[in-house]
C-alpha cells in the first residue's frame, strides 16, 4: 500500500449471504483460498486523524475487531437494506469509548428504516444506560457534507428501484448495490482515480451490475484503478476470475488495504 493520506480498508466484500453461503457445495464456497471467503460489504475510510466506516451489516462487529479499529468517527448508510444496517446495535463500543454519541449520516428514507428496525434507540421513552446513542445527520445526493477532515460528496445510484448513495472522496469513488446510474451523477464520479463498484456475478441481475456491465462503466468512466466488490458466490473463484480482468481492475476482498 502507497503512502497516502486517505487509507481504505476493505472490511467485507461480499453480498447479502456472504461467502461462504451457509449450505453451499460450490466451488466458491468450498475454497480454501481466504480471498473466497467474504464478509457483507462495507469499507472503512481514514484520513489523518479521521475514520468512518460505510455501512454497518450482520458483521459489523467482527468486521470492527479484525481490523483493530479503535476509533471511529462517523458511520455513512448507502441504503437500507438488512446487510447494510444489521449491525447498527454493535456500535455501543464507540459509544463507551468516545463517551459521546455516534454520528451517522445518511438520507431520510433510511433513517425511517433506521428508526423502525432500532426504535428502541430514537424512542425517548425508552432510554435507558447501555443503549446505542447516536446523532443523526441527513443527507442527499445534491450536497456535500464534512466529516473531521473528509469532505464527501454523494451520488446517487440506483438498485432497481430503490435510491442508493455512493460516496465520492477526494479521488476515491465507492459504490455499491447499484445497477443503473443517470448521466448526471456520472457526471460526479468522472476523474475518480481509483472507483469501487458492485459486480455480483457473471450473469445478468435485476438489481446489481453483473461483471460485464461493471467493467462497461469502469471502461466510460476511465479510473487508474478500479476494485469490484459485493461479490456473490455466483462470481466464480477469486483466481479464476482474476484471469478475465483487464490490468487496472481486480477482485476486493476482505482485509485489502489501499492507499489513494
């Protein structure tokens, strides 16, 4: 990894089961290879004295531990999906930690999920000691919001039909659960250089890009590098698919570190 003063740290690069899928005899899942096993996708992004993590899934927890973070400034939501969000609770840590409130930031159709799928810590009514705390922050796809030292600028990308934000930092463009973008926020993203995108599978989808149309994008779109994440076990093995990748794109997987 390059020196760098914005570090990305690949956290979990898998879709909403994961890889392994419990069950499955394939041979994705019956790998031995550690890059063939993924955690549900999520980054964490610092920036000298600045880190926030970008979605908490169902690993949240165990994603927090092996990467020994600490110290964690803000959490960024994409969306609302359960393998986005399902570890919100876990943040209590951070909480005893900082002895403050964890800020997130996200839009106000997923801070309506937020508040139903963890009434218990937005309801005043019922407070009480060891409960998460957060501060709430909405945002949306027309302006730029500041964390500490990271100024993020959304973009709004579509999952089907569901809204999606990614997230444009400097030269460094994550996005994820999409399979549509309009020109304009394409517009936001142009002179990235170094994009994340969603590549679930060989196969078509009708809500994530599929590796060709991944690979059309990062063609239009030009960065000098580019990672696929939220990969299924329908992607093929992290070697195997290596081998059809042009020079500047490679597989995520959990655990990469990259320096922009």
């Amino acid at each position: 990894m390059k020196e760098s003063n914005l570090v990305i740290d690949f956290l979990g690069t898998g879709t909403s089961q994961g890889v392994p899928v419990i069950g499955c005899q394939c041979d994705v899942c019956l790998s031995v290879n550690p890059k063939d096993k993924r955690l549900r996708t999520s980054i964490a992004i610092r920036k000298n004295d600045t880190q926030i993590v970008v979605d908490t899934g169902p690993d949240f927890r165990q994603q927090m531990l092996r990467a020994k973070i600490g110290k964690l400034d803000a959490l960024l939501y994409t969306h609302e999906h359960k393998d986005h969000i399902a570890g919100m609770d876990d943040i209590r840590s951070y909480n005893y930690l900082s002895q403050k409130a964890m800020p997130i930031y996200c839009t106000a159709q997923v801070l309506k999920s937020l508040e139903r799928e963890y009434h218990y810590v937005f309801d005043e009514k019922l407070a009480y000691p060891g409960i998460p705390k957060v501060t709430t922050n909405i945002i949306s796809k027309d302006e730029s919001f500041k964390v500490g030292d990271i100024k993020v600028d959304p973009i709004e990308v579509m999952h089907l039909k569901l809204p999606v934000l990614g997230f444009r930092i400097d030269n460094f463009t994550y996005i994820t659960d999409a399979n549509f973008i309009s020109e304009r926020e394409k517009e936001k993203i142009k002179g990235t250089e170094v994009l994340v995108l969603n590549a679930l599978r060989q196969e078509k989808h009708i809500s994530h890009f599929n590796l060709n149309e991944a690979l059309d994008l990062i063609n239009e779109i030009k960065p000098k590098k580019a990672y696929l994440t939220h990969l299924s076990h329908l992607m093929g093995t992290h070697e195997e698919v290596s081998k059809l990748l042009p020079g500047n794109v490679e597989l995520a997987f959990d655990g990469l570190k990259i320096g922009v």
